[in-house]
C-alpha cells in the first residue's frame, strides 16, 4: 500500500474510492471493496488448488451470468446515488407492491404463492460462490423440468393415475418380503414393525436391485435418463449420471456407478454428487416411508422431480469454473464391482443393506432417544418459567416457521409443518415422515367415522398433545418438503463414502459439503412449492413473467468480479 504523506494514510486510503470499468459504464466502489475482492482472490486461489490437474475455464464467465451482473450493478449503482429518503421510500413502497401483488395475490388463482420459487432460485443466487460464473440456461431448464414433471405427475389425469398404479404396483412388490420375515422371525414379527417388518423390506430391495445392475438393466435404465438430463441441462457425464442413479437407489450406492471417476472430478461435480445425494431417497428407503403411511406415488414424484432440481441447485451455488475430465466414454468403461453369477449378486446386495438396515436402527434409537432429552429439559427450564407447553420441538417450529409459509404450506397448518421440516433438516427425516404417518393415520380415521369436520369447524376439540394437519394440500406440500437425505447425520454418511471412493479429496469434500446440505435443502423446498402450486394452464403468462421479473429485479448486494470490455463467453 503506498502512503501519501498524511498522518493516518491507511484511513484515507481506505476511503478512496476506485474505479471498475465495465463495457456499459463505471461503478464507483471504496477501498473496502477491493479487500473483498483479494478476500475473493484468495478463494479462487484455493479452489484452484483444490482442482489441481484441471484446465480452468477462459473469459471472465458465462455470457448470461455476466449479463444478470451487469443489471445488478446498475441497481446497486442507482441505488447508492439516490440516497434520499423519498426515493429509498418509494422504491420500498415498489419492492413491497410488487411481492404482495405478484407473490400472495397469485394464492388466491393458483393455490399457492408462487414468489418462493423465485425466491428459492435467488437466495441461491445471492450465495453463489461465483456468480459470473452460473450458466442460467441450465438453472431454467432444470426449473422447467421440475415444473413440467409436476404437471405430468400431479395435475395431469394420465400421469396421476400412472403413478398411483405405479405406488400401488410397488408396494405390492415389497409384500414379498413377509414371506422370508415370517420364515426367520414368526407370524408375530410385525409386533416389532421397525426392526423385523422394515428391515425385511429394505433387505429384499435391496438384493434386487443388485441384481438388476448385474443383469444391466439398472445402468440402462439410468444411463438414458443421465443423458437425457446431460443433454437438457448441459451438464457433465458423470455428475449426470449419478443425479440420475440417485433416483433409485441412495447417496452411498450411487457414486458406485461413477466410482473410479470421482477422484478425478472437478469441485463442481463433487459438489453436484453431493448435491444430489442429500435431495433425493433411494428405492430402499421409500419402502420406510411407505409403511409408515405415506403416499408411495408422492414419494415417487418426489424423487424423480428432486433429480433434475439437485442439478440446477448444485450448479447455481457452485458453478463450474474448470473443465471437467469426465466424458460419456469414461462413464460408460467405468468398471463396476465383480459379481460372478446371479446368486452371488443377490447375496451381495442382502449384505449391503443389512448394514443399512443396522444404521438406520441405531440412528433412530440415537435421535429418538436425544430428541426426547431434549424436550423434556427444555420443557423442564420453561415449567420454570410457568411455560411447561415449550419444548424443543416447539422451538423449531418457530426457527423454521418462515419455510412452512413460503412453500405454500396454509397458515393454520404452519407451525405443525414448521416442527416437522426442522426435525427432518436438523435431526433425521425417518422421524419426521413418521410423525407425518401417525398424523395422516389419525386424520383418516376421523374421516371414516365421520367426525372431521366436527373437528375442523370447531364443534369438537383435539388435545393440545394431538398433532393435526387440517388442510389437503399440507399433506401434499409435506410429502415433498420432507423428501431427501439432507440433514447433518447424512453429511457424515456422504463424507464417509466419497472419502473411500477419493482420499486424496477428503479437503475439498469438507469444504463443500455444508454449501451442499444447504443446496439439497433448497431442493426439496423447490419442489414442494413447485408440487404446492394448483394451477390449471403450466404456460401461465403471469406465473412466467414473474419468474423473468424475478431474475431482472433481484437486487440484493453480492461480490461483484471486476468485469471488463473484452470479457468472453464460456
């Protein structure tokens, strides 16, 4: 730093200001902005470490991305130049009509708010690691998808009633599993549901779809669907593969179809792999929630409308910023683990998920056991308080309160739903589904014998004790809400597998997988509001100009890079 002679030279420096050139005018920063701007330095220095091997990607970022930039700078640069309490007034007074008119006014046409998926898209935006660096064209497409996928699969009569076969179809599947749990445990086994009903379940799965990839039809299956999305949002081989396997089976199984690959993928597509683990359920697994009552046509949708969404999430927090080394020919020469026959692949898979069914167990036990600890004392520190009704579970109803009611989920079912995102989000997803089966259990029995409606006009109380969704959509909003493995247990699993499969990235997979479980979070809030929104025509002119009125006016501040003239398009 040169000093100027003055007796407190590195104030004043600090208070200069500088100049950025840009191709359409000039924004006027302070010095403060520069240490951000070596901060940011610093961090791509560290990334370039961390992608050692990889040739970095040219020009200064994506023609698009660097066009939003542009419109943002020159918010930024109106907004500190009219610093009048008039004009911040009135712009306050824009921001809050448009979001009311353009956001809760749409509720009363479409069922649902349709600001919080823009709002998803943005906060992502605005935690971009490298902003100028997003492909927008894949972020649209991957929304598209996820949109299209809900009109198929929820509103359409055809694509409904498929997957309502489908559901059914599937859970008639696992009632095979009774025969070998009445064989090893007794007519008496389902007296302990979890532990010998579920597991026998998850077993049997399981084994089968090991020798479904033997016989190569799970690589088929998955290999269209991979290219399909590599195609439709310009994304690599690798990580498209795995977005795609996830659908059917977990976040340890899947990277097992690109296995040899990972410790030579980018950051990017480390961080896409785990972007998609935590945002979708593996076919396993879906047989848990199923028996504890929940939908299986919903789950289904729900992981199949996650998958494109984990890539667009994945790739709006973290965009690629070096060539990736993963082609469809490495994909495809991947070597898989050596099975020699039929048999021997069946007992391999019952291997596997006998460890899953051993985690899952414990886990349970764990959280359950550390979640009641933690109402009892909390609710024991407020008795003192004369406040005995507040425990922990209660708490996170009101942290996560603000998520209940952007994803469309109705006000007097909010604080409920509130409970049960929290409790999946920062304790476990098994608990919450399982809540969420006791409450759709209690309120279908209240169906039968005619007593809802005493119950919801008020005519009848439930107990304070009693949980109680009372809206249809809620279920619905729900279903999706909860689906996926993101939550801090699921990122020790996900560290511990990649770390196996690549131990030379233990470091890079540290870094990004906090940024990751807050992708695969935002995921499945996407989803459930794209699955929430009761909409008749899916080319809604006002439900797309939103969307684009959204990009075009997200103001908030981020890092902007120091863009010039000759900036290229990647």
């Amino acid at each position: 730093m040169r000093s100027n002679g003055l007796e407190n030279s590195a104030f004043v420096l600090d208070q200069q200001s500088s100049r950025i050139n840009t191709r359409h005018g000039i924004i006027v920063t302070t010095k403060l902005q520069d240490i951000e701007d070596e901060d940011d330095d610093e961090e791509e220095e560290e990334e370039d470490k961390n992608n050692v091997g990889f040739e970095k990607l040219s020009g200064e970022g994506h023609r698009i991305g660097l066009f939003v930039l542009k419109i943002r700078q020159r918010i930024i640069k109106l907004i500190e130049k009219e610093k009048t309490l008039a004009i911040f007034g009135l712009k306050l007074i824009f921001i809050i009509g448009f979001i009311i008119y353009f956001g809760f006014a749409m509720s009363n046409r479409y069922g649902t708010s349709a600001f919080p998926i823009r709002g998803n898209i943005f906060r992502g935006n605005s935690g971009s690691k490298h902003p100028h660096r997003i492909r927008w064209t894949t972020i649209f497409y991957s929304f598209v998808i996820q949109f299209l996928l809900a009109a198929i699969v929820i509103r359409s009569e055809f694509g409904f009633q498929f997957f309502e076969f489908l559901g059914k179809e599937v859970s008639k599947f696992m009632h095979n599993a009774d025969s070998g749990a009445v064989f090893v445990f007794g007519k008496t086994y389902q007296e302990h549901f979890f532990v010998f009903k579920v597991s026998s379940i998850i077993i049997f799965l399981g084994s089968v779809i090991n020798v479904l990839y033997y016989l190569g039809a799970m690589q088929y299956v998955i290999g269209k669907i991979a290219w399909l999305m590599q195609n439709c949002l310009n994304t690599t081989a690798a990580e498209s593969m795995n977005a795609a396997a996830n659908i059917f089976v977990g976040m340890s199984e899947a990277p097992l179809m690109i296995m040899p690959l990972i410790p030579t993928m980018t950051i990017s597509e480390l961080h896409a792999v785990l972007v998609g683990g935590f945002s979708t359920m593996s076919g396993s697994i879906l047989a848990t929630f199923i028996f504890f009552g929940v939908p299986a046509n919903h789950l289904i949708a729900a992981s199949v409308m996650a998958a494109p969404g984990a890539l667009g999430f994945a790739k709006l927090l973290l965009p690629e910023t070096h060539h990736s080394k993963t082609t469809w020919k490495t994909v495809k020469n991947a070597p898989l683990p050596e099975q020699h026959n039929v048999i021997d692949a069946l007992l391999t898979g019952a291997g596997h998920t006998l460890k899953i069914c051993g985690f899952l167990i414990a886990n349970l036990i764990a959280f359950i056991s550390v979640l009641h600890f933690a109402d009892v004392t909390i609710s024991w520190f407020f008795n003192l308080l004369h406040h005995p009704e507040i425990n922990f579970q209660f708490l996170l109803g009101l942290l996560f309160y603000p998520f209940s009611m952007i994803i469309g989920i109705p006000l007097c079912d909010c604080l409920l739903s509130s409970k049960l995102i929290g409790i999946k989000i920062s304790l476990n997803e098994f608990i919450a589904y399982q809540e969420l089966g006791k409450i759709r259990q209690l309120r279908n029995e209240l169906i039968l014998n005619n007593t809802f409606p005493l119950y919801l006009n008020g005519t009848l109380t439930l107990p304070n004790d009693v949980p109680m969704l009372w809206d249809d959509s809620s279920l619905v909003i729900l279903t999706y809400a909860l689906c996926g493995f993101s939550n801090f247990g699921s990122m020790g699993i996900a560290l511990a597998t990649l770390g196996v499969f690549a131990p030379t990235r233990k470091r890079a997979l540290t870094k990004i997988a906090p940024r990751a479980l807050i992708a695969g979070s935002m995921v499945s809030l996407m989803t459930a509001s794209i699955a929430g929104i009761n909409i008749e025509n899916i080319y809604s002119y006002y439900f797309m100009r939103l969307l684009f009125l959204g990009l075009l006016y997200d103001a908030r501040h981020v890092t902007v890079p120091r863009l010039n003239s000759n900036s290229t398009s990647v």
